[in-house]
C-alpha cells in the first residue's frame, strides 16, 4: 500500500497522470484547459454552423488557431473532414495511419469517443511547417458535420 502510494505520488510530481474514469489525461501543463474550452466551443459552433465553420477554423488569429494550436475534424470512419494547418490531409482514410512510434492515432481518437465521448490522446506528429514528429497531446470531443457523426479536436505539442 505504501508503495503504491509512493509510486503514484512520483508521478504526480513528475507530470505523469493516472487515467481519470478510464480516461487518459493529459500531462499537466497550463494549456489543458484552454484547449478542452477551445475544443468544445469549436464543437457547438460547428453544430451550428455546419462545414462553413472550416472557412473561420482555418483563419490565423480569428480565435481558433494561434501558435501551434489548430483544429481538425475526422468522422467516424477516419476521414479528415478539416485539418487547419494541414489541409493536404483532408479527405483522405486515414484511420489506419501510424504515427513514429507505430501508434493508429486516428483508431484512438475514434475509440475515445466511442467510450467517453471526450478526452485525451497522446501521439507523435510534426508541428506545423516542421517533418520531425514530437509528443503532442490532443483532447477530442464528439460533434456532427451536417448531421453525421464525428470529432473534433486541437492539440499541444510537449516537447
């Protein structure tokens, strides 16, 4: 028991988490909350709005995308509907895509929604206008895009 406790207070102070209801969380940094809010407005708005929404998501400084914060939209099947800073990616399948270290990211965004209806999914891609891929981490929501099932999310980049 007290080992147990020790290992878990160790990573709490190193910025590891435990799962929180089965679902993974991010590590802590500052930006978690803001891109959960951004996310889920995102969500609504694009409800809303339908695919016009893209037109606005894609804009620098419009509020939806700064730095390396941008959005994306993949349906259910793992076609990319919207991805901000890389538009070449829209309209492909890319639910059995691997990331650097093998992961089928798409595969989890879509699981993750599927049993929370939210939460976190940590991978490796390149930031915008680099090839190396880094750790981002990205939270996901549920949405629809003219009636149809999807997801939505943003990410941040930890390394």
């Amino acid at each position: 028991m007290v080992r147990a406790l020790l290992i878990w207070l160790v990573l709490l102070l190193f910025g590891a988490t435990l799962p929180a209801s089965g679902r993974r969380s991010p590590p802590v940094f500052h930006q978690a909350v803001e891109i959960e809010r951004l996310v889920n407005r995102a969500a609504e708005f694009l409800e809303e709005r339908g695919p016009g929404a893209f037109t606005e998501f894609r804009q620098k400084g419009g509020g939806w995308r700064y730095g390396d914060v941008y959005l994306f939209v993949v349906d259910m099947r793992g076609v990319v509907l919207f991805n901000a800073a890389y538009p070449n990616r829209e309209g492909r399948d890319l639910l059995h895509e691997r990331d650097a270290d093998g992961k089928q990211f798409h595969q989890d965004f879509i699981d993750t929604i599927r049993r929370f209806g939210s939460g976190w999914v940590d991978y490796m891609f390149p930031r915008p206008g680099q090839s190396v891929p880094t750790v981002k981490w990205s939270y996901v929501c549920e949405t629809r895009v003219a009636g149809a099932e999807a997801l939505i999310g943003a990410g941040v980049y930890v390394e």
